[in-house]
C-alpha cells in the first residue's frame, strides 16, 4: 500500500500572505490541525499548524508564566512566530514532504522521526495530496479480508519475480499472520514474512514454509565475493 492509496487530495491550503486570522478560521472550519503553504506555482514552502497559531494566543495572555529565555536559531523563528500577521511568517519551515509512491510504512516513519502528524504528498514539487496520522491509522485497521488479500497480492508478486509458481497458503485472524506451503527457494521462504509483515493492518507474522532449493550458501559467496573482489 502506498501513500496514493490513503492520501487527502482535497487539500485545505494557505499562501505566504494568507492573514493569521484566516488561517485559524480554516483549521477551525476544515477540522484539521494544520495545512501546506503553497507559493503560487503549487510548490509547498511550509507547513503552519494549530501549533504556530498558538504562539500568537499563548503571547497575548494577560497572565502567562515566565519562560525560560531562547538563544539562537531557536529565540529567531520564536520571535518571527510571535509576531506574525500572515502565514508565511507563521509557518514552521522547510516542510517535510513524501512522495505518492512511498509505502504507508515509510509515511510512519517519517512522522515519527520528525515528531510530525502529516505530510503533504507531492509529485514534481507540486502539492497533490496530504497524508495524516489518522490515514495510516485507518489504512492499520483494515479489516482481515483487506489485509489479506494485499498481503497475496505481494506474495504472488515476489514469487512471480522470481518465477517461482509456487501457491503457499496465508491465513489471518486478528492480523496475525500464518504462512504455509513450499517455495521453491530458501532465501524467497526466508524474505516473505519480512515482506508480508510490511503490509499495514498486519500485526504479526508467524511462518512455516518450506523450500526446494538450498540457495542460501549461494547468497553467503555472493556476499563474499562482493566483499572479497578479485
């Protein structure tokens, strides 16, 4: 599964001069807790979030706590944040962005590396979509018979690649996976429960496949021979 596959295409979007107050009243309107900021070519420039409008209304607060100060970069985009009028000035920079091709696994782990709930998905620099938290959540709670069958699909793919005709047998229940039958190589036994394990909704694999042909001492040369050129 890809990004494509669970991605936003109507896309709630701000400009570099889109006043602060319009802003908060689309988060507002749209439900949604940030937005892309696009430059008049469709290339996105930022990412402004509830989070930066914040700033402004945490600023404003008559009796707010005192803060430890800021140095640096930091204090700089603090003091811009606070005194933003329009996105541009707002917007948390350079944005981190996927592309539609990417697998749902991937969108995760950017979001997590970057601490961030979503992305906006371009093609060619230019914004096609946006991907949240809650699309990989939804994409996770897929029910058995959805992930089951992408799950195949991968399967009669990998095996069609290594032309391989070999029909193993995958059950699931609860997203735990079984995976019996015979293939006909050892490495291709030993690489589709990693395989299948990718697939979102999947939350266990557990396997039991056999295989024709020994290749793994094939493989250990290869990577010798890599290692050891002649």
């Amino acid at each position: 599964m890809t990004v494509e596959d669970v991605m936003t295409t109507d896309v709630v979007t701000a400009r570099l001069d889109t006043p602060l107050k319009a802003v908060a009243r689309l988060l507002v309107e749209r439900r949604v807790s940030g937005m892309p900021v696009v430059d008049e070519a469709g290339g996105v420039v930022g990412v402004v979030s509830e989070a930066d409008v914040l700033v402004k209304e945490r600023d404003s607060s008559v009796g707010r706590r005192r803060r430890a100060p800021l140095f640096g970069r930091a204090a700089s985009k603090e003091q811009a944040k606070r005194a933003a009028h329009v996105a541009g000035d707002a917007m948390t920079t350079p944005a981190v962005t996927i592309e539609p091709f990417w697998s749902v696994a991937a969108a995760a782990r950017e979001m997590l590396d970057h601490g961030i709930n979503r992305l906006p998905v371009v093609r060619d620099g230019r914004l096609v979509g946006i991907v949240s938290r809650a699309d990989l959540v939804r994409a996770f709670a897929r029910s058995d018979a959805e992930v089951g069958r992408e799950a195949r699909d991968q399967i009669e793919l990998s095996l069609a690649l290594d032309a391989d005709l070999s029909q193993p047998d995958l059950t699931i229940e609860s997203g735990e996976v079984t995976l019996r039958g015979r293939v006909r190589r050892r490495t291709v036994a030993e690489g589709l429960p990693a395989l299948v394990a990718r697939v979102p909704g999947v939350v266990g694999v557990r396997s039991e496949l056999s295989w024709v042909e020994d290749d793994s001492n094939w493989r250990e040369s290869s990577r010798e021979r890599a290692q050891y050129p002649l």
